[in-house]
C-alpha cells in the first residue's frame, strides 16, 4: 500500500487552499474592493 508522506499531504492540503482561494475568494474581494470607491 501506498501511503502519502506528511509532505506530500501538506503540499496537497496548501494547493487545495490556492485553488479555493483563487475560484471562490478573490472575485468576492475584488467586488467588494471595486465597490469601496
């Protein structure tokens, strides 16, 4: 069996958190910069 290092789960965990954080967060906040005016 083929279990994943600490490593490799933490790099996982990390690109997890990049790829939510670009599709989900960041249009929220660039609307809620934009409409700070």
């Amino acid at each position: 069996m083929n279990t994943p290092t600490p490593d490799i789960d933490d790099a996982l965990i990390l690109d997890s958190i990049d790829q939510f954080l670009e599709r989900d967060v960041r249009p929220v906040v660039r609307e809620l910069e934009a409409n700070d005016v």
